[in-house]
C-alpha cells in the first residue's frame, strides 16, 4: 500500500466511500472531484486484498474511453507504481488484484457471465447506460461482499439510471450529490470555465456545474415547447373520459417500431391518454391491444402508407383494420418541417397522461435533427428509435382537429372541463 508518508484525501463529503454498501452512487457536476476520488479509493482497496474490479461504460471503443488514465495518473499520486503493473489493457496488483475494462453494450446475457466473480464494478459515465444493459449486469454481480460503484453527470431525469439509482434508491445504498463547491481541491482554471458557463450559458449552467438532471435533451427539435408544458404540469394523470371519443393515430412500422398514440380532443384541448410502441407484431396484435383498453373508441388514423397493399397480404393496413371493425382515416400526406411547425402549435393546447405516455415523452425529448459532419449544421430530422414516436407525433397535429366526439350530448362546464373533472 502507499508509504506512510503519503497522504491520502478525499473530499469531505466522500467520507462514507470505503463503507461497504451493495451501490455507492456519487453524482453530480463536472469538477467535483468523484471520479479520481472513486479510482483512488478502488486502488487503496486492490491494494489492501485481492479484489477483481470491473471498469464499466455503456459504449467503449478503445481504451482511450475508459478509465484506464485515471487509474494510471492516481497510482502515480499515490505512490503505487511499485506495486500495480500496468498493461494497455489492464492493471494488475502483485498480490493478484485486477481491473479489466468493458462496454456494456457489446454483452449480451451469456458473454457477460465472465463477470459473474468480480468484487467491484465501477460503472463510469452511468447517465448514459440503458435499461437493457443494468437489466443484464446487476444479476451478474452476486459474488458475496460484491459492490456497485456509480458515477455520473446526470443528463435527463428520465435516464434509466437516474431513476433506478437516485429517484427510486434501492436498498443497502450510498447515494451522495457532489459538485464542484464539495471539492476543496477545485481548480482554478475550471473556476474560470464555471463563471464563464454562468454568465453565458445560463441554461445549461445548472445541469454541468450542479448536477441538476435536464428535462429535454440538447438540440431536441421540441425543447423549448415541452419545457413549457413540463413547466406548466400539464404532463399529469389524465383520466379517459368516457363522454369523449377515443382516437388512435398510427405511425406503421414492422422492423422499425409501430406507434400509436391515443387521444382525445375537448374543445381545444387535446389529451395524450395512452401509447403504444412495438415491434415485429401484426395489426391484428395491435388491434386486440387497442380492444382491450376500456375507452370510447372513435377513429383509426393511417398515414398515407395506410393505403399501400402489403404484397404478402394483398390488402392495405386500412382494409385489414377496417375488416377488424375499426373505422379509418387516412392522414394526408405532408411534408415534414410543415408536420414539426403544426406539432410546435399543438403543445400549449397538450395535456398528456404522466404514466401511460412515459415513452412517448422519451420520443418527445429526445427528437433531434441530424448534424452534417462536414458543416456541422443540422439537417432533417434524425431517423433512430425515438423518431417513430415523434412521427406519430406529427400526424397527430395534423388530424388533430378533426377528431370529433360525433353523437356525443354532453354538458359542458364553465371551466372547460379542465382540472378535477378529467385529471388527477
């Protein structure tokens, strides 16, 4: 271990670090000193018995994406180059302890059970792992005394980690915020960058420098309109309301996912009440679970595709929903950027169902557009998984007006029946 003239520090707000804890999560913004205080401990660890450490991230390409430096630079600091030996892959005690490097979303089930004898696992970068791969690794992890060690920079407070770990802590936890006022060690030089960020990247300022999650991803075509709604609580429980014609709107997809928003429209309002999202199913799957839900049930609405025979078939998405009782509509086709303007002037007129639209709002978030790697300017609209959501999204604005409550006698009330009457 490290001669007895070295002296080890961590920020006093890591004072629990080496207490054994099944997670320790430290979070926060940049400078607060958690990751080298988190190598530091783990090396003193290693060198104390022979530990097998895994250094984990969701995506490493090389190397150069892993912690490896950090551990390098922190075992010269405290003196341990005597006793780690260090490789381009790995760094290895002489008394048998290890620490190998690994991107979590290369595994699967059977190649992560290497894991299955590791005493620690630091996953680094944690805001960006997904569900899938926490969903693999922590039952992988069940060597007794075995130790989860989580460091992150909280990007949204919808990512899987932030509400597996911090908004839905787990037993036997460690959970501590830290920031760059918690390290008695700050630099001057990420001072400067600190003040300069708050003075002209307010926005933004919160979210680096105090670990505050964000609601809207960076660049999100939608941001500014879905803060304003997040803002205002309109993304609430919102009740069905059997007196409203229930509709549901489609984005057609088999290898990419198939969507379908449910709404209702009151007035001028409109309520996202439920949505579905999945792949590889048939539209008779489809519309068993729309039968299944207990609503209103008002119109189908197909985009333009909706009319294309399928050649396998020999019939079009809307004659097989219509031979399933469904009534249709078929949205017309429209350009996109016209689509985006329509769904921008939707949002004050949105409410949206907290639970039933989780997804959807990821969609919502996390729509961008695409960056040209020469210019670096943006283009169209990104195509990957949340694009689907949000193209559904658009064929919602551009029929939502003409989603009637047909046959429907209702007393209306003064305040538009907003509130109590349709929300929890």
């Amino acid at each position: 271990m490290a001669s007895k003239e070295t002296v080890v520090k961590f920020p006093p707000k890591l004072n629990a670090i080496f207490r054994p804890y099944r997670y320790k999560v430290f979070h926060g913004g940049r400078g607060s000193g958690k990751s080298w205080s988190v190598a530091r401990a783990l090396l003193i660890q290693s060198a104390q018995q022979p530990l097998r450490i895994l250094c984990a991230r969701e995506v490493q390409k090389s190397i150069k994406q892993s912690v490896h430096t950090l551990l390098v630079d922190q075992i010269q600091a405290l003196e341990l180059g005597y006793f780690f030996t260090v490789t381009e892959t790995e760094v290895r005690g002489i008394n048998g302890s290890t620490f190998s490097f690994a991107g979590l979303a290369t595994h699967t089930v059977e190649s992560i059970k290497s894991f299955e004898g590791v005493d620690r696992v630091w996953v680094e970068e944690a805001q960006t792992v997904s569900k899938k791969s926490w969903d693999i690794l922590i039952p992988t992890i069940r060597k007794p005394d075995s130790e989860v060690w989580i460091t992150l920079n909280p990007d949204l407070d919808t990512d899987d980690t932030y509400q597996r770990f911090i908004a839905n802590t787990p037993p036997d936890s460690l959970v501590v915020p830290i920031n760059w006022d918690d390290n008695p060690w700050f630099p001057n030089v990420l001072d400067k960058e600190r003040k300069h960020c708050l003075e002209n990247n307010p926005k933004d300022y919160d979210n680096i420098w105090n670990g505050k999650p964000k609601t809207v991803v960076d660049g999100a075509i939608y941001s500014d309109e879905y803060q304003t709604m997040f803002d205002e609580n309109r993304i609430n429980l919102c009740r069905h309301d059997p007196a409203l014609k229930t509709h549901a709107i489609f984005d057609l997809g088999w290898n990419d996912a198939m969507t379908i928003i449910i709404a209702q429209r009151a007035g001028s309002e409109c309520r996202i009440i439920d949505y579905i999202e999945e792949t590889h199913q048939t539209l008779d799957w489809y519309s068993n679970e729309l039968k299944q839900r207990p609503y209103n049930w008002g119109k189908v609405w197909l985009p333009h595709d909706g009319v294309t025979k399928d050649y396998k078939t020999g019939k079009s998405a809307q004659e097989l929903l219509e031979a399933m009782g469904w009534s249709t509509e078929i949205i017309p086709v429209g350009d996109v950027e016209h689509g985006i303007r329509l769904a921008r002037m939707l949002f004050p007129r949105l409410w949206m169902d907290k639970e039933k639209t989780h997804r959807l709002q990821e969609c919502l978030k996390r729509y961008r557009r695409s960056i040209n790697a020469s210019t670096n300017q943006p283009g169209g609209p990104l195509h990957d998984e949340y694009s689907h959501g949000a193209d559904a999204f658009r064929y919602l604005a551009t029929c939502v007006d003409q989603l009637k409550n047909d046959n429907i006698k209702r007393k209306r009330h003064d305040d538009g029946m907003r509130g109590g009457n349709w929300m929890n």
